[in-house]
C-alpha cells in the first residue's frame, strides 16, 4: 500500500494526471518458476479489466510471484520490473523483496517504489524509448537507460544490481532511499508535454 501511495504521489507530480484510482484485481497465482515477459502479456490479456478511453489513462501492473525468466543467479543479475506494452508493465515481486530483504536500512516498500517509479518512466518514454532526449544523456552500457549518477532512470533500478548500494548511499546522504528524476530526464519530460 505505501509504494502504491508513492506510485501515486509520484504520478501526480510529473504528469497532470491528478485524479489517479487505484484499482486491484488479486489473480491466482500461475504456479511458474519464472515467468517470461510474453506469458505476463498472456496473463494480462485474460485478466484486463481496464483500457484508455478518451481522458482516461489506464495502466496495468503486474505484480509476479515468480522471478523474470531473464535472471541469472550465477552472473549475479536479477530483473526488478520491465515494460512490455505502451501501458503495461510487470513488478518480480518476489525479486523486489529478495533485493530489500539483503538490506537493514532499505525497505520492501523503496524497493517496490523505486522499481514502480523506474518502470512508468520508461512508459513515459525515457530514456530515448519514445521521448527523444533533449540532450544525450543514455547510458552507453545499458540502453534506454540514463548515465546521470543517482537518478531513477539508472540501470540498477530495473536490473538490482547495485540497487541497494545506491539507496543505501543516498540515506547516508540524508536524502530518501528512492532517487528520483535528474535533470537531464525532467528536461526530457517536459520537452514531451509532463510537469
């Protein structure tokens, strides 16, 4: 519940969305492993309930029982979340909170909003994922995603690795574990029509 009210916070400060419902559909579990990002289509294409219509914007989130069939424990990588349609995105629940639970300081729930928040950036169309970027600031080493150190659209966020070193140093900095927006991505948002 507290990463959905951060989700939302968030939402309303970057877009001009300001009456945002949250609606939750619990689904029975598909017994998986792992799940690829076609069988999280599947799921959602059986279960959807709400779509865009006129003003509305709807967005579906998945949250899986089951790491991202992506993953490679032994190279040490992990997917947290990924977007797989212009409103559609997955949550690895179960790999969001393997992540947190390896920390004393960062939470399920600063895992889980960062990851959220990462993921709507990217169906917001950053990093160069639909919004051109005003200025270059994609990471060469890991597309889509930006080069500015401490900013929410980083490749750690959506992959884990280096996740937690990266909440971890900005709570010493006194600042919140979930980072948000750089400059360079705010620039490129408001290029595109967001606050």
């Amino acid at each position: 519940a507290e990463a959905m009210n951060n989700f939302q916070a968030f939402l309303q400060q970057l877009t001009f969305k300001q009456d945002i419902v949250l609606q939750y559909l619990e689904l029975p579990s598909p017994n998986k492993n792992e799940l690829s990002l076609q069988e999280v289509a599947d799921l959602e294409f059986d279960n959807r309930t709400a779509y865009n219509e006129d003003n509305t914007l709807a967005i579906y989130i998945y949250f899986a029982d089951a790491p991202s069939d992506t993953d490679d424990p032994q190279e040490g990588t992990v997917t947290l979340g990924a977007v797989y349609r212009n409103t559609s995105m997955v949550i690895y629940e179960t790999t969001v909170r393997e992540i947190a639970l390896k920390s004393s300081q960062v939470t399920i729930e600063d895992v889980e909003t960062a990851t959220l928040n990462h993921e709507f950036g990217h169906l917001l169309g950053l990093v160069d994922l639909g919004t051109p970027p005003v200025n270059a600031h994609e990471d060469p080493n890991a597309e889509h995603h930006c080069d500015v150190d401490g900013c929410l659209m980083r490749a750690e966020i959506e992959f884990g690795s280096g996740l937690l070193g990266a909440m971890n140093k900005r709570m010493l900095a006194g600042k919140g574990a979930v980072p948000g927006l750089d400059s360079e991505c705010i620039t490129d948002l408001q290029a595109n029509g967001g606050r």
